[in-house]
C-alpha cells in the first residue's frame, strides 16, 4: 500500500470523526483522541503493508 493511498484513507476516515465529534458536548477532546486512534491504525498499516527496504544480495 504507498503512502500516499494510505494518506488519503486517513483524511477520508477524518472527516466523519470531527463531524460527529463536533456535535457531542466536549467535541475537541473527542476529536483529538479519535485523531489519535486514526493516526496509530494507519501507522500500524504502513508498518505492515508498506514498502520495506529488502537486503541486497550483491554486497554478500
């Protein structure tokens, strides 16, 4: 998955979490933390589906 797919998935996923969380009473804190919770979900994506540096077999 490239970075800038998983980019888009974490501003689209964004979106509905402070449209929700702009409508309950302590919206901000709410906001913050579902950013937060966004943010590690897609690091966790990058981590697994992201692009890795493979070993060259040409300096063994």
């Amino acid at each position: 998955m490239s970075a800038r797919k998983l980019i888009a998935i974490g501003l689209a996923a964004l979106i509905p979490v402070w449209v929700y969380a702009l409508g309950v009473s302590g919206g901000i804190v709410v906001g913050l933390a579902s950013t937060a919770c966004v943010l590690l979900i897609l690091a966790g994506l990058y981590m697994m589906f992201g692009p890795h540096e493979t070993p060259d077999a040409s300096g063994i």
